[in-house]
C-alpha cells in the first residue's frame, strides 16, 4: 500500500504573532500506523522541504511514546526534513492520501490548487481521503464542479 501525508507550509497562526503548523502526533500517530502495517510512506507539502511544526505539540503535556518514537526515527525525521512539492504529486501513485492536523492547513491546503485538485482526484477515483482535527477546512474547496447535492454530501 502507497500512503501520501500532506503537510501544511504555512507557519503564522493568522495575525495573532503567533507560529502554527502541523500538530505533531496528529502527522506521528497514523505514520506508524501505516508503517507498521507495512505501507510505503511519502510526505509532501506545498513548498517541500521541512514543514513548519507548530511548537505548541511539542509541550512535554502533549508528548506520547508515538512523538517521542518519530522524534527518535532518524528514517522519519528524514523523510520530514524533505518533504516532496505537492504539485508533484499524482493520485494515480497512491492507494490513500492522509492529511495531518495542526491549525496550518486552514491557511494555505485549504486553497492550495494541487490539493484541491488532489482531493478531487482521489474522490474521483474511489479512493480513500482522510483528514484529521482541522484539515477538513480543505474540503472547503474541494467540491465536484457540477455537483448535485447529493454527491457533496461525502463529508
């Protein structure tokens, strides 16, 4: 099984001063489920490259044995230093996408081009599309161009 994590580049928790991200054990928790499972991983996000943790899921109050794990992975903590460009990224090349939760995605995946048309992609090919806590904001978007109501109700 193929799995795509995409991740959010967006670091500014809205005008608030503030840094955001992704959520640390929301990208780690499912990571070692799919590893463990056997699942090929890779990770992408808008700018590739390392994507912005928001620094409030690294509080030890926040801390599990599955973040201390990736912290420790030297593989994931590589494959996280350089994440592959979303753009790139072709539906046809995996079995599921998966989206990790922090407060980023809200800004940029949820009008994020390739990931609209990502999600449109997978929903369109009977594939499965997972979000966790805030990354259902970029569904928003991701709505069939001439839907009936009935078809949009996936949600």
């Amino acid at each position: 099984m193929k799995v795509l994590m995409v991740l959010t580049s967006h670091d500014k928790l809205g005008n608030t001063g503030r840094k955001t991200g992704f959520w640390l054990e929301e990208l780690a928790a499912p990571y070692y489920v799919f590893k463990d499972a056997g699942a090929e991983i890779t990770l992408a996000s808008p700018k590739g490259g390392r994507p912005p943790l928001d620094p409030k899921s690294e509080d030890p109050s926040f801390q599990t044995d599955i973040t201390r794990r990736f912290e420790k992975d030297a593989d994931a903590e590589a494959q996280l230093e350089k994440t592959l460009r979303l753009d790139s990224m072709k539906q046809e090349n995996y079995d599921t996408v998966f989206y990790p939760g922090g407060h980023g995605p809200m800004w940029d995946l949820a009008e994020d081009k390739s990931s609209i048309k990502l999600i449109e992609s997978f929903l369109a090919a009977g594939k499965f599309v997972a979000l966790v806590c805030t990354p259902p904001a970029c569904c928003a978007m991701s709505r069939p161009r001439e839907a009936s109501p009935s078809s949009t109700a996936r949600t």
